[in-house]
C-alpha cells in the first residue's frame, strides 16, 4: 500500500506554494538590507579637498574656506578672489580666506603631480557614482524633493532636481549612505535648507550631478557636490561637504567647511562623544534660542554668530573645553548685539573641526 505524505497545513499543492513563498521572501531580504544603503564612493586623494575644480575657483564677498582648494590642469591664475599669498617652498599658497592650503598645476614640485592625480581621482569617483546599478528609487517624486524626507539608498533622476525653500531632510544613521544621481541640473532655490537627521553624515552624502549645481542665497547644503560641470553659490549659501567640479566654483559670499569625520564603521559605543552642532531650538526665534554642541577631545573652542556679509556679530564661546555636551543660550536682545530680524549663521569651531547652522531671528 502507498504511504501518504502527510503535510503541516492543508493539501500537498498549498504547503508547497506556501514554502516557495517564505523562501522567497527570505532569499529577498539580504538583497533589500543592502539596497537600502550603498556602499559610499571614494573619493581617493580628491578627498583631501573641499574645493577642486579643472577651470577655476572664483570668490567675491566675504568668503570663509575650511579646507585645502585646488586647480587642475588650469594654472593659479584661475584662482580670483583670494589674495594668494606663496608659500616660501612655492608648493602651496595661502589665502586669508582659506582655513588649509591653495593648491595649483604650476606650483613646484610635487604639486603638479599631486593636482594631476586629485583631478584623476575625482573623475574616478564621479564615474563610480554615476554608474552604480539597481538604483532603489528612480524618478521620485518627479525631481521636486521639496518637503520630503530621503532614507538612505541609490537615487536616480533622467532630468533635473529641484529643492525649494520648504527644504529637503536626510534621514538615517551615521554609517548610512545617500547616492544621488542626477542627470540633468541641482538647484536649491533661496533658503532651501538640507536637513540632517537620525545621525547622517554629510560626508556619506554623494550627489553626482551631469549639468550644473546652482545654490541660491542663504542655502544651507550638506554632501559631496561630483558635478560634471560647474557650482554656483549665490551670496550666503553655505555648504558642509565638498564641491568637486569638472570646470568651475563661484562664489560669492559664502562658507564652505570640510565635512566632519563619520563614525568607523562597527563603533557602537554610543557614549563616546563625537563632534557635532546641533539646530538651536526654537528656530525661528524671538529673541532667544538655545545652542547645544558636542566636541570629541579637548580644544580651544569658538561659537560664534555672522550675518550675511560674513561679519561676527556675536561671540558666544571663546575658550578651550573638555570633550562633552555643552548648552549655550542666545539673547537676540542683549544691549550689545542690537541685532534686526533675519537670517544668521552659527559656527563652532573646535580644534581642527567646523560645523555652521543657519539661525532665523524673526521680531
């Protein structure tokens, strides 16, 4: 006599499709935890720039650079604006308007060849960044990411992408990371600002865009700007990355600072401080707001306040801290400051990192 099988739930035929379902989902589910956070681009030794561009680096107003700039293959010439003053051994240039160095093809030895290699390095990275595959989301929300909120992934846009002054929020956790690849141009419209949240990181931000990046006044932008063509920053935009551009920056006005250092990667010790500026909270404000920052070693620590022609207007912090949280209160009202409604910027300084958040001050 045949034995019959006996199955767990129902009919032969049911168990079976059910198995083929759960192993299907099951087989699915690494592939989706991936695709969810790319590996981040590397940007080789166009790294150690936040501003490296082929044509020409270009600044008006009072501009404020934290970090080493470069041209290639252009000659120094092409960089305007800043006053370069040589150093003595004739490799790199200084700026008062530049926190690093000013590199150039024409500088001695080993200049030109450490420029030819960065230039190298970052077409490499572009290159990497425009041609991953599988992209997680592609055409969303039709290019306008005004108002919405991006988790990690690889994007994917044929035309152009626009952020208006609703602004656009990152979201996710430090070792996440955001891959943007726009076909067309990146314009963020008068005081778009990109919001951090969850522990992002600027520097696992990449936005790899073929046409132009066009930042309008009072923009706040965060991530690594890989354009094909030119950066545009209208008067007090600000950035937390870097621009990496295969002709031009302009700038005019504005402060560009070196992304900070992310987590390594398997560091789950969550009491171990690590640097950041935090938004004031209420933002708006009137008249006060309260400012709190951490810094991850000791330092001499600077918090101050700027409007938008780039001039201090108020000294919060001067002085050198442990490593912690710290609490700082603003008072718009104070007889000293005087201060008018509109938009400011804060910047800490501690050691060798920077961070800026954009204040609002509405009477």
């Amino acid at each position: 006599m045949k034995r019959r099988t006996t199955h767990p739930t129902g009919s032969p035929d049911r168990w079976t499709r059910s198995l083929g379902v759960i192993l299907a989902v099951a087989l699915m589910l690494p592939w989706i935890a991936v695709s969810q956070s790319p590996s981040p681009v590397s940007l080789g030794t166009a790294g150690d720039f936040v501003l490296l561009t082929k044509t020409g680096i270009s600044a008006t107003g009072v501009t404020r650079i934290t970090g080493d700039i470069g041209v290639s293959p252009i000659k120094a010439t092409a960089i305007t604006g800043f006053g370069l003053i040589m150093d003595p051994s004739g490799t790199f240039s200084t700026s008062a308007l530049v926190t690093g160095k000013v590199y150039a093809s024409d500088y001695t030895v080993p200049s030109p060849a450490k420029m030819t290699t960065a230039i190298g390095d970052m077409q490499t990275a572009y290159t990497d960044a425009a041609g991953r595959l599988i992209p997680d989301h592609t055409e969303l929300y039709a290019g306008d990411l005004t108002g919405q909120t991006l988790i990690p992934g690889l994007y994917k846009w044929g035309t152009g992408v626009l952020v208006s002054a609703g602004g656009v929020t990152i979201s996710g956790a430090a070792n996440d990371v955001w891959i943007f690849q726009i076909g067309g141009n990146l314009s963020l419209t008068s005081g778009a600002t990109v919001t951090l949240t969850g522990g992002a990181k600027a520097s696992n931000i990449f936005w790899q865009v073929a046409g132009q990046v066009t930042l309008g006044t009072t923009v706040a932008m965060k991530g690594i700007l890989l354009c094909q063509t030119a950066v545009v920053m209208s008067t007090g935009a600000t950035l937390d990355g870097r621009a990496l551009a295969q002709t031009a920056v302009t700038l005019d006005a504005n402060t560009v600072v070196r992304p900070g250092v992310v987590n390594a990667i398997g560091n789950n010790n969550p009491t171990h401080p690590h640097f950041s500026l935090e938004q004031n909270y209420p933002n708006p404000f009137n008249p006060s707001t309260r400012i709190q920052y951490t810094i991850e070693n000791a330092a001499q620590v600077s918090l101050a306040v700027y409007n938008l022609l780039g001039q201090q207007v108020a000294t919060l912090v001067n002085d050198r801290q442990e490593a912690g949280t710290y609490t700082v209160p603003f008072n718009a009202n104070e007889s000293t400051l005087g201060l008018s409604s509109g938009i400011y910027f804060l910047r800490l300084d501690a050691g060798s990192s920077v961070s800026m958040k954009k204040l609002v001050l509405m009477k």
